[in-house]
C-alpha cells in the first residue's frame, strides 16, 4: 500500500507548539477500562467531529489517499483508485447542531464514495474508484480507537476502519455491504500476520479471522466500532458491546489508523463493483494511544509536570449510538462526548491534544492482575 506524503512538520516545532496552549482538559491522560485488563492509561488523544467539518481538504490530522493499485496488486479482477475528490465532508447545516439536514442531503458526516463506473487501468483492465483517509500521526502504538459509522446499502462493496503498519502488521474491522441483510447483519475481524501471507491475504482462510454477528443492522444507523490494541490482545466491540477477543499474531510496532471504502469485484469478498454510486459516512473518530516517539513522550511528561495544580486523567467515555438521533430528543441522542477542546481536525488540535498528555507514557502489561507502568 502507498502512502500519499506526509504534511511537512518538525517534531522541535510540534513540541513548541505545545507552550502555546494555556490549559488542556485532561492534562494528565486519558484512563481506559478494559473489560479483559483493568485500568489502563493512554497519553494520546486525537478527535475528529466529522458531523461539523465543512472541508474534508483541509484537514491536516487526516489525509485523503490518491493512488493506483493494478487488478494483481488488489486481489481482484478489477484494480483500484483512490481518489481524493471520492473524500467528500458533509457536515450538518445547523454548525450547533448534533442532528438534522446536512449540506450535501443525505446522511450528515465525510462520505467515502465508491462509483459505480470503472475506468481503464494503468496496465489494462479497469479500475474501481473508491476512498481512503489514513491519520497523520505514525507514531500509534497500543491504544483504543473508535469510530461512528453508518455502511452503504448498495451491494458490492467492502468499508474498512483499521490500524496498519504493513500487510503482516493490521488489524481490521471490514464491513462487506453483501452480508448486510435484515436481521443477519455482521463484522469481519482480522488480524493480518505473516501467516496469512501464504494464503494471499483471504480473510476467511487466515489465521485470527472472525465473522461476527452485529446488533442491528449498520447501514440504518451509526453505530460505534472500536477495538482495543493492548500487548498481546486486541478486544473488538460494536455498540459498547465486546464481541471477540483475539491473542495470535498481535503487532507490536507503531503505524497508523485507515478507514477506506473500497470494491475489486472479487465475488470472495467485496463483490460488486456496486450498481450505484456507494457512501460510507463517518461522523467521528477518536483514538486515544501511547506515542512510540521519545519526543512525544518527554513532552507528555512535561505537558502533566506544568499541570501539577489539575493534574488528572479523564475517563474514556462511552458512548451508545444505538438511540436514533431522529425524532424530539434527536439533538440530544446524536450529541457525542469529546474530551479534548479542539475536534475540527486541523493542526491546532494537534498541539491541543499534545498539550492534554500525561506524566507517563504507560507501556502496560497484565501480570497477575498488576498493571505494570515503565515511566520515562
């Protein structure tokens, strides 16, 4: 997989980034309840409202995807494009608002289009257009990551929300539209390894595959993803809800966060291409995590040592997204909590967020029950 360039920044000129924001809301982490590992602390934050972000190009936490990927490269009869003009915001039209009309109509939040017409291929063939957005921080290691998202209902497509390094080094929560049915609605969970190399990288046969059922179905609402990557575990939930665990092949170095919406027309798995022109709509994402990069952490110990007055960490809310935002109290069931005071995307919210560390960078560990703490 290519990734598009990163957005030019100094570390030295992030971390003086950080004097310049006077107060942060949880100077000193952010405090994660596993239901498998007890309390854990995490340093990182970055949230993104998508439901009130009015251009997608201008986000500098995310970045749009624009590359080519022949018909081999993407394990299918058809390649792939990613297009940055297939990353389209659709943000409410009431900017105080939680619920409501959007700008564009239809659901409000980005959209990931994949289209219905194909293209000629580099190498012949045609190609599929679809989407991607990868977050900018690279340094991700270990870490809750959650997302609020409402599927397609056009067949023949695959709508993906993972973390990667490399195709050995993933973890995936992919929704295929075909498996969306009335009361049959499910998740596909994967952990890719080495292992599933040799089996070309098909879901179903690889070791740390699950096909797991859903509560309800996801394309007639939002509904929350998460997954909780801990050393040695990943713990995936739909709806608050834990829904499979998995101990094999867990990666064990930083990368970053995707979500992609996609098809290349293998019957396998995504099918398609769709009939129609197909949106996956995000409302937000929040990942709180540990930084593999040392820079960041003696800046998160020194953030919470400036903060010694309100030195506290906040509690990871939770959030339940199965009340339909629809109907007399819909502003208040769509309403979602942040814990950092900048969600628009943008660098600013990046100091802000670097700025709300806390004093220890937590390389946890489980043993006997006892949380171990390495600080720095």
């Amino acid at each position: 997989m290519t990734i598009s360039p990163i957005s030019n920044f100094a570390i030295a000129g992030l971390l003086s980034l950080l004097g310049l924001v006077s107060a942060a809301n949880c100077p000193c982490g952010y405090k994660l309840d596993s239901p498998s590992s007890g309390s854990i602390l995490l340093t990182e934050a970055v949230e993104t409202d998508f439901l009130h972000i009015g251009n997608a190009a201008k986000l500098d936490l995310w970045l749009p995807q624009e590359y080519r990927q022949t018909a081999q490269a993407a394990n299918g009869p058809l390649g792939r494009s990613f297009d940055v003009k297939n990353v389209a915001a659709n943000p409410l039209r009431d900017p105080h608002s939680w619920a409501g009309s959007s700008v564009r109509g239809g659901d409000p939040g980005l959209q990931l289009w994949v289209n219905r017409t194909l293209t000629p291929g580099d190498s012949g063939g045609s190609m599929v257009h679809c989407a991607e957005i990868v977050m900018q921080r690279g340094d991700i290691l270990y870490g809750s990551f959650r997302i609020g998202l409402k599927t397609t209902t056009v067949n023949g497509t695959c709508g993906a929300f993972f973390f990667y390094r490399d195709d050995t080094s993933e973890i995936d929560m992919e929704f295929l539209s075909k498996q969306q049915l009335p009361n049959n609605a499910s998740v596909n969970l994967v952990i890719q390894s080495p292992e599933n190399g040799g089996l070309g990288y098909t879901a179903p046969g690889s070791p740390n595959f699950a096909h797991v059922a859903l509560p309800r179905e996801p394309s007639s609402g939002f509904i929350e993803y998460r997954f909780d990557w801990l050393p040695g575990r990943v713990d995936f939930f739909a709806d608050n809800k834990l829904v499979n665990s998995m101990t094999d092949n867990i990666p064990t170095a930083p990368g970053r966060l995707h979500i992609s919406h996609w098809s290349n027309g293998n019957p396998g798995w995504s099918a398609g291409p769709p009939s129609s022109d197909a949106a996956l709509t995000v409302s937000y994402v929040k990942a709180y995590f540990n930084s593999s990069d040392a820079n960041i952490s003696a800046a998160s110990m020194k953030a919470c040592q400036l903060n010694t007055a309100t030195a506290t960490t906040c509690d990871i809310p939770e959030v339940d997204l199965s009340s339909s935002p629809a109907g007399p109290d819909g502003n208040g069931n769509g309403q979602t909590p942040f814990l950092t005071n900048s969600t628009d995307g943008n660098l600013p919210s990046l100091a802000m967020q670097k700025k709300a560390c806390a004093l220890v960078v937590v390389m946890h560990a489980v043993v006997l029950g006892t949380l171990l703490v390495w600080l720095f």
